[in-house]
C-alpha cells in the first residue's frame, strides 16, 4: 500500500464549488497511469479551505470511485485532536485504507504533545496512519526519535518525510523499519537511495506515469533509468513550487485543459512572471505545444 507513486490528489473547483465529477475523472486518470494510491484532502487538496461536508464527501467519492482498485489514503490532519479524530473516524467508516495525518500546525506542540496526539489517534481508530511531517507549513518538526517511538505502536505503519532533508530520513531508518514515503518530488531519488518507498507526489497530477516509473526503477534498484527520469522530472519539480503549492500544480492542470484555474482564499492565481516561468516548463517538457 505504501510505496511507489501515490499522488497528492488536488480538488478542483468550479464556480467555488467543489467539482465531484472532475475529482472522480482525475482518479480514473491516475488508475490508468499507474498511480499506486491516491491522497485526497491533503496540503495540495487544499483541505484546510474545504468544511467538513465538503472534506467527507471528496473522501466518499475518492473511495466509490476508485472501488477498491488501488488504497485511498484520506487526509485527515488537524490542528486539533479532537477534529483529527472525527475525520479519521470517519476515514475508517467510508473505506479508506489509511490516513494521512499532519504534524498539528500553528499549535507548535512539543516532542511529548506529537507523540501522545498520534497515540491517541493510535488507541481511538483502528485504521493505519501516515504520519505527515512538513515543518515549512506546520511550524513544526517531528523528530527521528518520536517518529521512532511512534512506529512501535500499531497502526503507526508510515511517515510522510517534506522535511527536504535526506538526513532527516536517514536518521529515521537508522532507528527504526517504519516505511518512509518522500514528500518532496525533486528528492524522490535520494529519499529511495537511503530506503523510502515512493513519494506523496504533486507532480503526479500532471505526470503520474513519469513520476510512477522513477520510483518502479529506483525500487528495484535500476538506478540508471530512475536517474534518467530524476532529471528529466526535475525542472518541472521545481516549477512547482515557485509559488506555494497547489498553485502552481493546479495552474499547470489548467493550462493542460485537465481542470479550471479555480482556488479558495487565501490562496490566490499566480503572478504574471512565475505563470510565465510555467508555461516554459511545461512546454520544455513536451505537455504544451
């Protein structure tokens, strides 16, 4: 379940609503592509703009949708505990084969706050947990030695690591066997070269196919075709996040026809340059004309 190519799904907009028959059109898209699973109501499904109906219900069509074909890996972070639970609770309930849980963010918990939150989550749902570690956004980081008395507990069974650090994940392995998913696309490579699995990938929504045979490669250890594929990825990886993402990812999709350029404040449309900067990269890399 977690390893190889698992996309970081974006949830399309229309009008300001949420676009259920796109969502279910892009998970048909990543199935036929080669995606391992699939991540709604992440950081790039712009979970924390969606209310709580919205959040279900994106997870519930994720899950119809996909029919058991490959895991749906609900997003189901919070600042707060108690909201963590009931999104989980409710993960478990329409079928998803795991959580994607973030560190609590604005918050700042310590070392002993993390480890008694996911231990809680631990002891209240029975369902496996992703635990998401992305200080950039969260404010916080969690260390190796948690993450490492976290994996002793059940269904503490992966970390998602957008720490940027291959130190970080290293230091991870080297005190415990949790899997270790990247989550950062342009560290795809060093990440496996170090023992993670895959990737919770943004760049997945435009490329899977790309980004899922990087990491087929890396897997079995044919580092000459995976390198191949790093760098031919790699530009584009970057490109996408010039500007904080979804921005970037979703005004890619919109340029290929794949969704409309829509976003929920306070997220907002690119700016002239960075669009200018994306639409090269894309065209560089064969997707626009």
């Amino acid at each position: 379940m977690f390893s190889g190519s698992i996309v970081a799904l974006v949830t399309p907009f229309k009008q300001g609503k949420v676009d259920y028959d796109k969502i279910a059109e892009l998970c048909e898209f990543h199935i036929a592509n080669g995606t391992s699973a699939i991540v709604p109501c992440g950081t790039t499904g712009e979970a924390p703009t969606l209310d709580y109906d919205e959040h279900k219900k994106v997870i519930e069509v994720v899950i119809r949708t996909v029919g058991g074909r490959v895991p749906v890996i609900a997003g189901t972070g919070s600042n707060s505990t108690a909201e963590t639970l009931m999104l989980t609770a409710y993960a478990k309930q329409a079928g998803a084969a795991a959580a994607l849980i973030t560190t609590p963010y604005y918050n700042k918990p310590t070392q002993k706050g993390l480890y008694e939150h996911y231990k809680q989550i631990n002891d209240t749902v029975d369902l496996p947990v992703v635990i998401y570690n992305v200080p950039g956004r969260t404010g916080v980081s969690i260390a190796p030695e948690t993450v490492a008395k976290l994996s002793q507990l059940k269904n503490m069974v992966a970390v998602k690591e957008a720490s940027g650090s291959v130190d970080q994940v290293s230091a991870i392995l080297s005190l415990c066997d949790i899997t270790v998913l990247s989550g950062d696309d342009s560290l795809t490579l060093p990440m496996i070269a170090v023992g993670a699995k895959g990737i919770i990938s943004v760049a997945a929504n435009i490329v899977p196919k790309d980004t899922s045979d990087l990491c087929a490669h890396a897997l079995k250890g044919d580092y000459r075709k995976a390198m191949a594929l790093h760098y031919t990825l790699f530009n584009l990886c970057k490109a996408l996040f010039i500007e904080t993402n979804p921005i970037p990812v979703k005004t890619a999709m919109a340029m290929l026809g794949m969704i409309e350029e829509e976003f929920r404040l306070p997220l907002c449309s690119m700016s002239d340059d960075n669009k200018a900067k994306l639409k090269a990269v894309l065209k560089g890399y064969g997707l626009l004309q």
